[in-house]
C-alpha cells in the first residue's frame, strides 16, 4: 500500500513539474524593455539604428538626414530620429515606412493590435493613454518594472531617463500606423 501511495504521489509530482511553466517562460514573462530592443532595422540592407548610437553613426548606416525641425531628424522613408547630446534617444516609423523598417522585435507596420501585444506583452503592462487606438508601454529600468494606468507616479525629470517607452498607434482599422521606441523624454517630444 506504502509503495503504491508513493507511487501516485511520484506520478502527482512529475504532472506537475510537467506542465508548470519553464523557467525560460516565466523568465519571459517578467522581462522588460531593454536598450537593444530600442532599435529599428532597415529590411532591404539590414541597417540598423539603435538607441545610444551618434548622429555619425547614424548618417553613415542611412546617409544625411532630410530634415531637422523641433528636434525631429528626419530620415528617408519615414524614419524620423530624436537626438540629445547628439546621440539617439529615440526613433519613430511613419506610415511612409511601412515594408522599409521594422523594429528590432520585428514588429512593423501594418501588423494587428493583437500581433503588438504578442511582441511586447498584454495589456496588462499597457498603459492607457490618448488618444484612442493606441498601446504604451513605459518600463522604468531602475525598479524593473513596467508602468501600468494605475501607476500613480509623478515623474521628475531626472527619473525621465530611466523610462523607456514604446508606443504604437493603430488605424479605425486595427493596423498599426506609427511606432515610437526610446527613452521616455525622447519619445514624448514627438508625441
């Protein structure tokens, strides 16, 4: 009987061990956003742009820039790049980007509601902001936390810097139409 009891609780066990998630799972679910996933990837000639990189850096993966108004740079097929001390903070994919970039996650424009969510998480790590239509996602790197609509904090800037946000847009339609990564002083500039 002692023998067969053990048994059950051995089969009871290895269930559970079985279909608990794996450590690589659970490790997913409580990454956040991090430096290399700030990044945008050209997908004809795989050149990328990521945050921290100089204006050099940059002009010599794409070449000169079109425009510079209000501290947006303006590049080719609708890649627009905010800079501080001449390095990027953060970079936005226009509409007229579409099939030209796509982020280092490989979300691109065109994509579903739901296909973002599967790159960056639920809505849960969502915050619910206008205008309408839109998902951001705010991860403080300091407490390795995402900020969620129920985050009550008031934001100094010298806590700015330690936010990173990507925020996507979608159409009436449910297409995304804009995506914006960096840090969060980078990113509110062009918002």
């Amino acid at each position: 009987m002692k023998l067969k009891g053990l048994m059950l609780i051995l089969f009871i066990l290895i269930l559970l061990v079985g279909c608990s998630p794996s450590q690589s799972q659970d490790q997913d679910q409580k990454e956040g956003i991090s430096e290399d996933q700030l990044a945008v990837i050209r997908l004809d000639d795989g050149a990328k742009i990521s945050y921290g990189m100089t204006r050099d850096e940059v002009n010599e993966e794409l070449g000169e820039d079109n425009f510079d108004e209000d501290g947006l740079t303006g590049y080719d097929s609708g890649l627009g790049v905010v800079y501080r001390e001449d390095k990027v903070v953060s970079m936005i994919l226009s509409e007229d980007s579409e099939g030209v970039y796509e982020t280092a996650d490989g979300v691109s424009l065109g994509m579903n509601e739901q296909e973002t969510m599967e790159v960056y998480g639920d809505k849960s790590r969502a915050t619910q902001q206008e205008p309408e239509n839109s998902l951001s996602y705010i991860y403080d790197k300091e407490t390795k936390e995402y900020w969620s609509s129920h985050h009550e904090v008031e934001i100094k800037s010298q806590d700015i810097k330690s936010l990173y946000l990507i925020h996507s847009r979608f159409d009436p339609n449910g297409s995304l139409y804009m995506i914006s990564l960096g840090d969060y002083l980078g990113v509110a500039n062009m918002l």
